[in-house]
C-alpha cells in the first residue's frame, strides 16, 4: 500500500473518531489544572481504590491523580484516536509515576463499574440519562461521582464546589443514582 494511502486512512481513523466521540458524549477537552488541584482534594481514597475516568481524553486527570494516589488504581476509557494516542504517550514519559494508570481503548459504556471507588465525568449532559441509568444498575452505594461543569438534574448533589475562576464540580453518591 502507498505511503500517501496509509496516511490518508490513519488521519481519516482519527478524524472519525474524534467526531464520532463528540457525538456519543462528548468532544475532547482537557480539565485543566486548577480543576485538578480541586478535584483531588475531594476525593477521599484508600490503598487498592480502583477510580475511573469515563473519557478520559489524554489521560491528564488520571496521570495527575496517579501522582498524588500511588497506592490508588486508576483507568480510563477512551474511543477517539488523537487523544488515546496522546494518553498513551503521556504513560511512557511518566515512568514509574503513572505505573498505577490503564488506558484503555473502550466505549465508557462497556465498562462495568461495580468495583469503583470513584468516577469522574466531563462530559455533555446530552449523555446523563443513559449514564444515571448506568450508575443506578452498577455502582456501590458509598461510591464517589465527581462530574465536572454541568450537574445531574433532578439530584441534588451533596457538595458543589464553585472557586473563583474555575468551573463548578459536583460531588454524588452512588446511592443517589438508586432512588
Ligand atoms: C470533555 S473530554 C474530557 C477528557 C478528560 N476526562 C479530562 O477531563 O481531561 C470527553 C472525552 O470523552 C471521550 N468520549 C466521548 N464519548 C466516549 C465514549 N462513548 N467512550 C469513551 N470515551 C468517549 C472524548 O473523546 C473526550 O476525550
């Protein structure tokens, strides 16, 4: 095969899923810093946690919070090329630092959540129907939901922290998701 074809199909493959990522749930965009520092701090987590990321772009909230929780197992899903490439990358140059992170090439939807401790979500609300649905069937009770910018309607969530000049995160239980 021409080196002109191969390149045309893997920008193409890029492309496609890039879009078709924006259309599931939603387009990438990276948390930024401060959000992280934020995000951190509401997470209560013990040694052998297991804390998922649902999208996880190019893996910065995860490979973050892998610093800051050696003892903590972390995983996201990812399905558009760029930033799963890009997550991947991030894991070799983290060395040992990002030896607790699985980046994984999957629909945030084939994931099964039983043994989360906690999930995190930036995603378009577009998604959150089929998602609560998801969180009632599957997650624990004393499970974690910190989902970023716009929140559940309908439950109201038992923290939302709002700083000056960062986006809002809103704190759930899972068994707020059983009702
Ligand atoms: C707003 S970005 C958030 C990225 C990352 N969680 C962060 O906070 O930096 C949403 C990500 O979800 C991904 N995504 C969208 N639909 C998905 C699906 N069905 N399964 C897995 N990932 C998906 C997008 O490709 C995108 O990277």
């Amino acid at each position: 095969m021409a080196w002109g074809t191969i390149v045309f199909i893997v920008i193409y493959a890029f492309a496609v899923t890039f879009m078709l990522a924006g259309i599931s749930a939603a387009p990438w965009v990276q948390t930024r810093k401060k959000e992280r520092d934020t995000l951190a701090g509401l997470l209560s987590l013990r040694p052998g946690d297991t804390v998922y990321d649902l999208g996880c772009g190019d893996g910065a909230v995860l490979y973050d919070l892998a610093g800051r929780f050696p003892d903590v197992k972390f995983a996201g899903f990812e399905v558009s090329l760029l930033p799963y490439v890009l997550a991947k990358l991030r894991g070799l140059f983290a060395g040992r630092r990002g030896a607790n992170v699985r980046i994984l090439l999957r629909d945030l939807y084939a994931q099964d959540l039983h043994d989360a401790a906690a999930v995190f979500v930036f995603l378009m609300p577009k998604c959150y129907g089929r998602l609560q649905k998801k969180f009632a069937a599957e997650l624990c009770p004393d499970s974690t939901v910190v989902i970023e910018v716009w929140p559940f309607a309908g439950i109201t969530p038992v923290r939302h922290v709002k700083e000056s000049k960062r986006v809002s995160l809103f704190v759930y239980r899972g068994e707020q998701f059983r009702s």
